[in-house]
C-alpha cells in the first residue's frame, strides 16, 4: 500500500515550502512524509501548514493555550486512532512520547484511552475530543460543563475540538492517498533518556 | 442554541480580515456567519480560508479541476448531511442550487443523495465523498477504479477527497462551537429566474 | 430515481379514492405522489389513509390532542429525515413550515434537531421520538417520565410513538418503490406572507 | 414489564371491534394481546387490521399473491426479531411453524436466518426484506434484480416490502407500549400433529 | 447451512472424549452437536470443555458462586442471541426452561431480555453482560457499582464476564463452523411437568 | 486503571501454574500480566492456557499448522486492536515483532490492517478473522472461498476462526478486569539485532 501519489522532488518545490522542508529535516534527521505528500498541491500546503501551526504551535499565534504541548499531541493520537489512520497515529505517538516523556503512553490512548495512564483531566479532555471526532452533531451544552468541572476555559475547549477536527481533515487525506509514516518514527521516543547523552 | 462564542465585531478584527469579509458582504448582501465564527482566532481563519479558497476556488490558485463549481457544492452539502451540520448543508445547499440553477437538487442531496437528480458520473463522485467522510480508512484501489470508470483522473479524486476532508473540519467547527446559518441562506436559489429581472 | 411502479390513471381508480384525490388536488392545487403511488392497490391505500388521518387529524377520530398540528408535522419531518426518506421530508417539512409559520424550522429538523429553534418540550417530544424510529427497543419507563416531565400525559406520548410508527412505514414505502416529492413542496411555506394578499 | 397502558374492556368496545375480536378468540381460543392493546383507539384500530387483513390475506382484498402464508409469516417474525420485538416474534413466529409444518422454523429465522432451513428463493426474500428494514434508503435497482432472478415479480416485491414496512409499525407500536405476547404463543405449532386427532 | 466441517465416527475419538460423550448421551438422550462438532481436535475439545466446566459447573472446581444455574444459562442466552449464534441461544434456551422451570423465558431474553420477566438483580445482571459481549473496551467502575448494588460481589461479576467470554468464543466457533442445534433442544423444557412422572 | 482484582502471590498457587510461570519467567525475563492475572482460579487458568497451546503452538498438540507463528500473532493483534484491548495489542504485538523479524508490523496491524505490510494471503487472513471477530454470524460459502483462493485448507481456516474466537474471550477477560501490559513488551522486538551480539 505505497502512497498513490508520486512524491514531488524537493528541487521542484516553491521556495518557502522547499526551505521549511529542509528546517524540519534539518531538526528531525528526515523529512516527515505529510511535508512531501501535500506538496503537490503548493496553495494547500501552505493552507495546512499554517493551520497546523496556529494550533499545534499557538505562541506562533501570539496565543498561549491551557493544553500543553502532550496534550495536544495526545489528542491527534487518540481520535487518529479511532479514524484508524496510521501516519497519523504512529507520527504523532512518536511525538507525543517525546513531549510528554512517557514512553508507554501513545501506544495506550491508541489502543484504549481509558486504559492509558493518563490524569481524570486528561480523560476529560480525550472523552470530549473523541466526541468531536466521531459524534459532533451530538455536542451539547452538558459536554462543556464536564470539560468546565475539570478546569478547561472556553479557549482550550476550542482548542480541544479545532485540534480534533483539524487531524480529522488529516486523516482523511493521509489514509485516502496511501501516506505512510516514516520507518523512522516508530521507534521515535520509546527509549528513555533519563541521562545526559554525554556524561 | 445560539452561536456558544460571541462574535467579534467586525471592526475589532486584523486589517486584512476585515477586509475580505466586507468584500463577502458587498457580494452577498450579508456576512456568513462562518466569516464571524471563526474571525476570533485570526491564524486560524487564514488558515481556513486559504484552504478553503484552494479547494473551492482552484482557478485562485492557479489550478483547473475536473469539477465544476456544482459539484464540489454537491460534494459539500451532501457529505454535511452526513455530518448533520446545519451551518453548512443550509449554507452551500443555498450556493449548490445557485451553481447548478436547480433549485430542489439541495434538498435531495441533503436527505438522500441516492434518489437525487444527478448523473452517474455525480453519484460515483457522492459515493466516493461519503466513503471519505466516513469510513476513510477503508478506502482502496477499487474505489479509485470505480471514478476512473466515469471520467475522473487522480487530480480530481484529490479535489473530492480533499473537498470532503475540509469540509469534514468545517461541520465539526461549526457544531461544536453552535455556528448558526444566516436566515437569508436558506431561501436563496430556489425561486428560478429564467428571465432577466428587467428586460 | 423515476418511481419504480408505474402511477394508475385517477379514472381507473375506485370512486371513493378519486373522490378523496380530486378533494386533495382541490385544496393543494396538485396531487401529492404519495396518493397515486399507493392507489394501484386500493385496500392499502385506504387503511394507508385511515391510519394517517386518525393519528394527524385526531379530531377527525373525535379525538382531541395535546400535539398541536406543528408538533405532529415536525416529528415526521425529524423522524423521515433519520430515515432519509426523500418523500416524506419534502412534502411534510413544507406542512410544518406552513403549520408552524416558521420558514426555516423544516431544514432545521432535518438536519438536526438539537440544533433547532425549538421549544424544550418540542426538544424532549423529538427525542422520544427519534428513540422510537431507531431503538424503540430500548425504551423504558425513564423515556415516559422524561415527557412528563415536560407536561406530555400518557395520549400525547401514544401519539408520538404511533406518529413515528406510522411514518416509519410511509417511510419505507417510499424509498423502497421510488416515490419522489412533487416539486411544488419544496418552495411552499417559505415565503412569509405576512401580509394579505390584497391590500 | 406489563402492559403500559391499560387493556380496554371487551364489552365497552365498539360493537365492529368487539365482534371482531370474539371472532378472533373463537378460532384462537384466546385473545391475542394485540387486539386489545390497540382498541383503546378504535379509528387506529380499525385501519390497522385494515392494513394487516390487505396484507396478510390478500385474498380478502381480492388479490392473489405470490408469497406464500408461510413466506409472509416468515417475513414478519425474521424483521421483528431485527427489531427486538417481544410481541411480534412470539406471536408469529407461532403462525410461522403452524403454516410451514416446520416446528423449529420460528426459532431459526428469529436467531439468524441465514442459518435457517429455507430455500434460496426464500433466502433472498429475507434478504430484502432486512434491507427494507435496516436500510430502506440504500435500496436500488440491483435489489430488485436478485429477487428478480429467483422468480419474484414485482407485485411480490412489494408484498415484502409493504409487509416489513407494516410489521416496523407494529414492532414499534408494541414495544413502545409494553405488549406482551398470551402466553399460548410459545408453544403453538412447536408439538408436530402426524395424525388426525381423533382416529 | 449443514455443518461446514464433518462430524468424527465417536468410535474414532479419544478414550476420555468418548467416555464424556456417552455418559452426556446416557442423560441426555442424544449427543449435543458441539461434542461431536468440537471433537475433531481433541486437545482444543478438552480445553473447551475444562473451561466449561469450570464456569458453569463450579462446584467441580471447588468454587461456589453467586449466581445460580438459572442466571449462568440466562446469561448465555442472551448473549448468544445478541451474537446470533443459533446453536448456543436453542441449546442453552432450553436449559434455561429447565433450570429456572420457566416455560417463556429463553424465548423472552433471546429476543429483548428488557421485557422478559426477570428480576432487577438479573436485569443489572444481564446488562453487564452484553456490555462486555458487545463493549467490553468501555467497561468501568460504574459498572462494577451498578452490580455491586444488586448485592453482587467481585467473584459473581467475573463470573458473568467469564461465561460471557466464554461464550462469545463458543458462538464464535458454532457460527463459523455452520454448527446446528440437535432438533431435540427446541422444543425441552417447554412443557411444564408439574406433577412426577410417576403418581 | 490498575488491575481491579488483586493478583495473588506466585508462592500461594497450585504447583503445576506455579511451575510453568517460573518457565516463563526463565524465558522471557519477566512473568507477563495474564499468568498471574487468571491464576485466581485454576481450573479457569489451566483451561485458558490448555486452548492457547492447543492453537498457538499446534504442534504441542501433534499437529503441523499452515499458519506460520507469525500469522497467528497477527491474527491477535490485529482482532485485539478491533476490540481495543490493551494488554493483547501490546504484548502480543511485540511477539509479532519478534516472530515476523519486523519492528513496524505490529502498530500496523493495530492502526489498519489495510495499509500494513502484509501479502495478499495475510490480507485475506486478516479479512476473515476480522469478520470472525465483529460479524461471525454473516459468515458464509463466500468467506471460505476466498481464503482458498489464497491457498488456505479447512484445517487453516478453523485456525484463523479458533485464534480469533479465542483471544476474543482473552480480550473481554482482560478489559473487563483491568489487565495491563507489563512495560517490557512496549519494546520487544523494536529494535533490530541483524548481528549476533557478539561476533
């Protein structure tokens, strides 16, 4: 099940695609597949990006969040999981693994998020995400008191359904043209590194 | 079950953004409530609707599609429905029945797309979307045949994957945060006007 | 998605059906498909019509009802549109516009209710309802107290289920055989009059 | 988990009903429940039975038809048993095993009629008649051209239908009200008779 | 639908396999078909019926449980009905009659066990069950408390999940398999014996 | 969620479980979560691992296999994942890893098994057992044919069907009672060892 889509050469891209490209890989080792596979399309690219960057990334924004960056992280693996989208899931497990320094915890939330060792706000807050994900019609005022009980404003619940429903969009793109994660990310975070490297 | 976040009010919002909106007014008579929804978050908004004018405008982007403008309205209003998003199944229904100058295909669509009065090569493409919309990760090599059989190459399967995916982001927005359609949305389009209005 | 069965000729038809068609046809100015569509077998088609008058015009039953005319049209609007019945959604969502004299509360309900500009007691009534059209199954004393709670008595609650019952019947006849809205419904009901005709 | 509403008394019944329903208990030797639990609205009443005796003995509407008793009672107690209805399988699964001869019939078709012992012809009408059940809205020419292929015609199709459509009221009607089957269903037609009962 | 997989010749089975079948066929009359149907792997057949035994027959393993034979076997029949497993709703239907001496009642949980009579301590009972057959991915402390209050305790509740699971593998392997129910099950336990057989 | 039911003391247990932990334990490093989680009652855990040896190491019961150990490990991860059980997906996904020398196969098969990288038959074998697994009740002629089309005999596809009814119990099991992974299985097998440790 290899990408449908041919990959575009990186000397082919536009400018600022083709140098954010070569930051991330420049930070990363790699370049992460969904940077290759949209940028076919160079004006949806930078639509996505920009998106993603406003809500993964909200100091970009000039906004801060009450979601941390493993909150967040936690979320896109969650409702990933239950689109079944697989770049989505083992990408942002790595990532989420690395933020929230709990190497057993993507493969929890994507397996059963009620299992994952996660705190009652964090369940709150992955309950009210998968509702989102799978039900949104249904949302309703009763939703947000039980996000309110366990000290969400209205802002980070914002944050919680665009989050949700931005990776939705994600998924659906990734698992519709054959995008697959990178070899590299599946290990990504798994082995803890509770001393410097050097010593 | 009015709007759960207050609009900003126009004059508040970034320079650019206000810009465009009085723009959509001057044209439409009205502001979209979307425009509003949204504009509290400026990153996002840009976001939106780069992305969304990449989609729905191709030619903005310096793209033809295989889609015509009723089609990619098709695609939105009938997988909306799926989503039970009132904002915009009321919204590009209203824009659906301007584009293609039917006025009952929006409502067909929006109950059941199967009894709708379209052409197999639609049904294919609507058929495709809600697989999109609902069960991406099932999505194979016969699927894309199937669209291939009526005519569409993998540039247009792109547009109804994406088309759907984005709008998949939009309901979920929409319905969490309780967007409402403008009342003028829900009659436009469906008076014909087969003469010039003065002649 | 022409009907599947041919119509009968109105002249072929038993008197007592052609009488009620031409009374029909007087008063609406045309003859709504489902009355031809179910003639070809007369039997049905009077136990058909004897079923829907003694639940949507009580007092044709000597009957009165706690359901005004407006509540009985929206739940066969909301509970048809679960059902994606083309038919019913069409020709009974105009009723209710005209009943309710709210232009817009059709498309509302129909694509989803829990976000229409509804009464609670009109809330809890649809949500009875639809439990009734998908998982009537499951209803238990809880369901009936939650209508008391809204001041519906035991008759009123008859009336939803059997309304709901009904329609889910009328339902299935439709999609099954083809029968398709006559495009008169789509527009009636949604320009207010508010105004005599003549001034 | 009695009876919700409370059972009329025989003789405050209409004298139409009530002869009715002595009839009924002269042949039976019982009351069915259902011809209580409905009288209490007799203009209801009256266009059920209506609508059953046109579809379930055609005859007395001066058709034929090309189903079967058997093949009309295996219908019913196949979707009731999909609806979960107590009543409706009970009841006729009894009518089922007493027309086909078949004392293990009823239960076979109520548990999973894709392992009962039926032939292929009344394997494909089981098969649209779950679809008309579960999924009217899906249902298309490519339905009517397998039961086309075992000999059905379109007369008999819409004998499925109409007689699924009809029994998804009933099923509602009871289990909304809380009917339940005379404890003389259980087991009618499960004791084989080989011989006359007097020899 | 006859057995997929070939009944062994019992003279060709295993000492111990036999010697089982026979002393089942001494009291029960016949040789239950999932004896044979299991036989052909003689050390999966004794896996099988060790943890059988060892739920519903708990004495044999030392244990005394809360539940008694009438709620293990009511437990099976309703979760086999829900899991359309024929062979295991008609075998265990009819040791439910017999256990509980109650003629209706398989036939009552296999179709809603919402309406059978039973008691609110099964009622709390069953529901347990089914959320573990249908979703035991959701099960939490709630649920444990919901059994608790009917009198409970932390050995009966893994006893309903065990002969729930087990089951679910047993209805598993019937379906699949094309295992049929002996004719001898449907109609046991129906006829009550009120008196001894010998006066 | 921690295990809600305490897990007994290894020295405490009958000397045949006690024995065959510390084997275990010899091998793997460390005793997995389901030995001492079933071991609270004997005769359950002697039955539990008599069938998991009768079909995971056939040839402990004299049997040869057409399903490699590979197969059979992606066969539990795969339907554990579809009922989102934890320890199942975890620990048998890193004996996948193991047995099939590839460190990214099990979160595939977890994510969706449609993209993973897998041959035609395993796709077909995963096909089957999901149906085993969610729909066991539709399985028919069709089912079997496809799988020997891919070359599987009646002996391999009991295998796939008894594995997947199998750990569709052991999955209840452990969800229902909060069985966790042991953090040693998160790894094993992530990192490939293509030279001996030592040379």
């Amino acid at each position: 099940m290899a990408n449908r889509y041919p990959l575009p050469d990186l000397n082919s891209l536009p400018e600022d695609i083709r140098t954010r490209i070569l930051q991330v890989q420049e930070k990363a080792g790699f370049v992460p597949n969904v940077f290759l596979g949209l940028a076919r399309r160079p004006a949806e690219w930078r639509a996505f990006f920009a998106y993603h960057d406003a809500l993964m990334e909200p100091e970009s924004a000039g906004r801060s969040s009450g979601l941390s960056k493993g909150d967040r992280e936690m979320i896109v693996t969650t409702t990933s999981s239950a689109n079944q989208c697989l770049y989505c899931v083992v990408a942002h497990g790595a990532i989420l693994r690395i933020y929230e320094k709990k190497p057993l915890l993507a493969d929890q939330v994507a397996v059963n998020y009620r299992k994952a060792d996660i705190s009652p706000r964090q369940r709150a807050m992955l309950d009210f995400a998968m509702k989102v994900c799978q039900r949104s019609q249904d949302i309703e005022e009763a939703d947000f008191q039980a996000l309110q009980a366990q000290g969400f404003d209205d802002e980070d619940i914002w944050d919680i359904a665009a989050i949700t429903a931005f990776f939705g969009l994600s998924n659906r793109m990734a698992s519709f043209s054959g995008m697959l994660p990178n070899p590299e990310f599946y290990l990504m975070g798994r082995i803890p590194r509770d001393k410097p490297a050097r010593a």
